[in-house]
C-alpha cells in the first residue's frame, strides 16, 4: 500500500480523496493555487505545496510543479480526481515516468477513450452496441454531408476530442451541415486543440444512463449499478440519482454487462464509467468512457456501500477485490444535487463571491460533500461548485421527499446558488413520476416568485 498520496486536484474532490487516505492511514500533499491557500483541502492535508497563480495554467494544470511537489514530499502515488489532468495521457505517463504511480488508467487507454471516434470503434469490437454513425474522423462537410444521407437526419455532429458539449452542433437537415461542421470544428479547435469531427445518428429522447464500473489488475471487472444523469443544461449534470426510474432488472444486467465487457476489452484498472444513451425503446448505445472518477459517485457509494475513492486506491495498489464484490445488490434510492454558485433567475451566471453564512443539513441519510465554509470565498477562476447534496433512502419516492426536505434546511448566503432550482425540480410533477429525459430542462421554467 502506497505511504503517501499527493493530490493533483482541489475543492471538494480533493477534500474527498484526503479523507479516504487518512481512513487508510496514507499521509497526504495538497497542492494548491495562491488562490485556494484557505480552502479546507489545504487545511486538512498532512501537507500542502504551493504551486503557482490562480488561472489553471500556471497552478493545477502545470505538469512541472505538480511532479516537483511530488518530489520534495516523497509522495509515492498522486490522485487526479477529476477535471483538470484526471484523463491527461502525457500526465499519466510523466507521472510513472518519475516514480510516481498514477491512480489513474495507462496513458495508452486514456488516449483510447479520450478520442471519442477511437473509443467507438474500440468498444464495437468489444461487442458494445454503438449509435449509428462515421466509423471514424471524418475529413470534410462534403464526407459529413455524405454520411448523413447513408444514416438519415436528424444528426450529431462532435468533437473528437471533446466534452462538455463544445465542438458538437445538431443538424436536422442538409443544407445546415456545411455550415455547422465548420463551426463544430473550429469550436473544437479552440477547446481542446483538435479539430477532427465524428458523427453520429441523433437519439431522440434519449436517457443519459452511466455504468459505474471497477476493475482490478487480475482481469476482474465488476459493475456497480447504473445512475441515471438526464437532468442537465447544456450537456452538464445537475441531478443524479441511483438507480434509474427507468432500468429495470433485466436491462441493468444487460447494461452492465456490456460496460464490463467493454473494460476488459481494453484491460481496464481502477475505476471507471461507461455512458450510454438510452431510447424511448430502452436499446443503448455507448457514448463515451470516464478513465476516472466521477463528480456523480457518492450516489453510487450510498445504494452499494462501497467507498469508491478506496478501492479505486486498492486496485491501483495491486490488490485483488474479493468476491462478494460481483453479488453487490442495490440498496434502496439515492440523489444528488449539484449546489453551485450560480443564479438560476439570470440562466445560472456564475456567481463568484465571499459565503457569509454556511450551514448544511443533517439527519438520516444525507451527505453532503463540499471544500466550502462560512468565510470561504468562491473562486471566479474554476468551476462554481460549492458541493453536493446526497441522500439515501429505501425508495425513489421517501428519496425525493428527502432530499426536499434537507434542500429546505440548508443556508448557504453571500452567492446566488441552485438551491431554489433543485427545490423546484423536487416539486415537478415529471420529475417525480421519472418522465423525463436529456431535454427535461429545455422545457422547465424556473419560477423565482415561488422563493
């Protein structure tokens, strides 16, 4: 077992991960940004380095610094978490190149999975079902334009290298192709220094299900149950919940199945996620693969019992998970709710600012992970999650009404937040029938009278 972990991240995730060390007994390094020297992952770490200026580029995605600090702490492993460099290759390898071991995948199968068009044809080959689409890059709109007569429109156009939902364009019809594969591609050019495009047949009304999977360095891969994750804006998640409405026991087996098949395929370790979409027809197709862990996880933990963060540690340590880890059953229903900085009444702009007041809310079967504090100031340089509410229950029913209820007590003042909104979600007579799908939110009117 690894003596100590240096954390390549911050905020709540890399709270997350120091926690789970501790528990194990590993001694822990935070890095951090000028910015973060108060936030709690600082604070509660063994020890902390300094490595540079707020903005990404010169702190958490400096490669350098992080190996140096790794270094001067005599670290023996470093934690991704996610975001950041979590599914940066040339980190991974630099990472094993120093000494380090990166609790992470090969550089090799995060390249696989990293460049969507390959990962297509990776887990078709494995026997995964796949959207209907280019076999690989395609080079032209001309080559775009000939594709999508062969699969018929609507279509989806995406990057690549992509995520997020940058460098991808929907297009109904022909004559909007050109144009938008131009777009697409410049856009992915600018996010992610790749412009190379794919296509695939758009899936209406689709269901955006994930299989949480986890796989030792012997050849044993386990699924842990699907999340459903439809509820998003602009192809970002903002409800989770384990398991789906939808999935019923004989269609998680199936899905289950293919994403293990899929991770031996390509001897995966640690753990990981495959995305499928799911058709008004419950046929999926796979999406994309995670090579880390996943924002959504607790979730997951709560209906299992298994400390994801530990065993993702185990497996990169070389141990072998015991058997009773294939005959985990899902117990009861649990949700998530991203609480960001953000103000819904203005389309959820980003809402930087000192938190003067903080309390969270307890009782049976909540959680709530998060860096943040009264006095803690949000950053405008990364991402506006302050943390996530979890709740667990016995069913999805007695789950929502908890989750209403701990969404009630909570207190968070200073920044405008998307509490107000997951209230409202709780209340939506869709949501809590589970009739919905990606495009829930497209449709969805947040009422600021009602707070």
């Amino acid at each position: 077992m690894f003596k100590k972990v240096l954390v390549a991240n911050r905020g709540e995730i890399a709270l997350r991960v120091i926690r789970a060390c501790r528990e194990m007994n590993i001694k822990t390094v935070a890095v951090y940004s000028t910015a973060d020297d108060k936030s709690l992952h600082v604070k509660y770490a063994d020890e902390a380095v300094c490595i540079g200026p707020p903005r990404g580029n010169d702190s958490y995605l400096n490669i350098p610094r992080i190996i140096t600090a790794g270094e001067i702490t005599n670290a023996d492993a470093i934690h991704p978490g996610y975001g950041f460099l979590a599914e940066n290759s040339d980190f991974s390898n630099i990472c094993e190149e120093n000494g380090f071991t990166f609790l992470g995948p090969k550089p090799e199968i995060i390249d696989a999975m990293g460049d969507k068009a390959q990962a297509k044809k990776t887990m078709q080959k494995a026997g995964v079902p796949v959207i209907p689409g280019s076999d690989g890059i395609i080079e032209t709109s001309d080559d775009a334009m000939r594709l999508a007569k062969e699969i018929g429109y609507p279509v989806m156009l995406k990057a690549s290298a992509g995520g997020g939902g940058r460098g991808m364009r929907f297009v109904s019809k022909e004559s909007e192709i050109e144009n938008l594969f131009k777009l697409a591609s410049s856009e992915a050019k600018t996010s992610f220094n790749n412009g190379d495009m794919y296509m695939e047949k758009f899936i209406e009304n689709p269901r955006h299900i994930e299989i949480q999977l986890l796989a030792d360095s012997y050849g044993n891969a386990v699924s842990l149950g699907e999340r459903e994750c439809s509820i998003q804006r602009r192809h970002q998640k903002l409800i989770e919940e384990s398991p789906s409405p939808i999935v019923n026991t004989k269609l998680r087996k199936l899905m289950g199945d293919a994403a293990v098949a899929g991770a031996n395929f390509v001897d995966y370790v640690g753990v990981g996620t495959i995305e499928f979409l799911l058709d008004k027809n419950k046929d999926f197709y796979f999406m994309e693969m995670n090579t880390r862990i996943q924002v959504e996880h607790p979730i997951t933990e709560m209906v299992t019992g298994v400390d994801l963060i530990k065993w993702q540690i185990k497996m990169h340590a070389g141990e072998k998970f015991p058997e009773y880890m294939k005959q985990i059953k899902l117990r009861g229903h649990s949700i998530e709710c991203r609480i960001n900085a953000e103000d819904p009444i203005m389309n959820f702009a980003p809402s930087p600012m000192v938190i003067t007041d903080f309390h969270i809310p307890g009782g049976k079967g909540v959680r709530m992970d998060s860096h943040a504090y009264a006095g803690y100031e949000i950053s405008p340089y990364y991402d506006s999650l302050i943390g996530k509410l979890i709740v667990h229950s016995n069913d999805r029913k007695s789950a929502i009404e908890r989750m209403s209820r701990a969404l009630s007590e909570m207190v968070i003042e200073g920044p405008k937040t998307t509490i107000p909104f997951h209230k409202q979600i709780m209340k939506n007579e869709k949501f809590v029938e589970g009739d919905f799908d990606t495009s829930f939110l497209d449709n969805f009117v947040f009422n600021c009278k009602e707070e």
